[in-house]
C-alpha cells in the first residue's frame, strides 16, 4: 500500500478543536496564566485543559495561586441570541453534569469558540498578522438546570463573557476571593 495514500488529514471537527486549543492558549498565555492539557483521564472527566494564574489579584483574595479546568468547545454552528446570550448546543449530558458539579476542588467552566462557516475564514496570516476569526465565550454551569433529556442540553453564554484577557482576570480574582462561579446564562 502506498503510504501517501493511507495517511488522512485530520477532519474538520479536529482543526475546530485544534483552533479551541490555540485560542485557549493565546488568552492565557497573554494573561500571563499557564495553560496545560489534560490527559485522557481529565478528558473523561469533561476536563480539556487547565489553566494556573498568580496573584496578587486586584480584589486581595487570600489565594495567590488558582487554576481552573476548562472543557473545550468549537462549532460553526451559529448561534441564537436570546436576551444577550448565545445558544450552544452541548452533546453529552455526562460532562455537562461533570460541570455542573458542586463537589469538585477545582472551579471549571465551558469555553465556547464560535467559528465562521467558512473554513477558510478559520485562520488568516500575513507578515504583520495572525488572526483567528470570531470569538469564544465562557460560562459556568454551576447551578445550571438538570438536563431534562439523555442526549444534549442547550447553554447560554451571556455575550458579556467574551473568553479575553480581561475575563480570565477577572475569573481568577473570583476564584482567589474564594467566590464561586455560578451559571449565568439564563435569559428571560
């Protein structure tokens, strides 16, 4: 067999995901945040990446050091606002109620990348740029409503929760002030 033949590029799902990836890393990093992957045990956990920040924090919190488990996701897909939130659909009610835990030690939430359409309009470069199209956004699902179905669960993530640097600060300050972060996407 031909070995050109027998190699697959990877499909599109998996650049989405690898694009997630990229996203995650260039916040953080920017943040000034460590950002790791998690293994294949975290992963069946709902957990795809952790994220590590260093005080001080603005608000004084009495940690110096937090992280944060993110669950990773990308869709082209659009999304439907409703009341300044974007609808995701969210496949796999195991991990939807792994972040929808109370009993965890570490705070985790869902990081939405919306995608254009267009795979070509994924990822742009030139000599003076390099540029991901569209934005994610984060949400927690602590207190979040129980799935009423086995398949699927649709989330709200306010519009207000761009996954940015500013964000990630502001995040990691809850989390340092020993605050927890509770769902906020429910719109009226």
């Amino acid at each position: 067999m031909d070995e050109a033949k027998s190699l697959e590029p990877i499909s599109d799902l998996n650049v989405e995901s690898e694009l997630s990836y990229a996203y995650l890393h260039a916040v953080a990093s920017h943040a000034g945040a460590s950002c790791s992957v998690s293994n294949r045990h975290e992963d069946n956990a709902g957990v795809d990446a952790k994220i590590t920040a260093w005080g001080p924090f603005p608000s004084g919190g009495y940690r110096h050091e937090v992280d944060l488990k993110v669950q990773l996701k990308a869709t082209i897909s659009e999304p439907v606002e409703k009341n300044g939130c974007l609808s995701y659909s969210f496949s796999g009610i195991k991990q939807y109620d792994d972040l929808r835990r109370d009993t965890v030690a570490t705070p985790r939430i869902l990081v939405v990348l919306f995608l254009p359409k267009s795979k070509k309009a994924w990822l742009t470069h030139s000599e003076k740029t390099l540029s991901l199209s569209k934005c994610a956004y984060w949400v927690s699902l602590l207190d979040a409503p129980p799935s009423t179905n086995g398949s699927s669960q649709t989330v709200y993530l306010p519009k207000t929760q761009k996954f940015d640097v500013a964000n990630l600060a502001d995040i990691c300050d809850q989390i340092a002030s020993g605050k927890k972060l509770k769902y906020a996407g429910r719109p009226a």
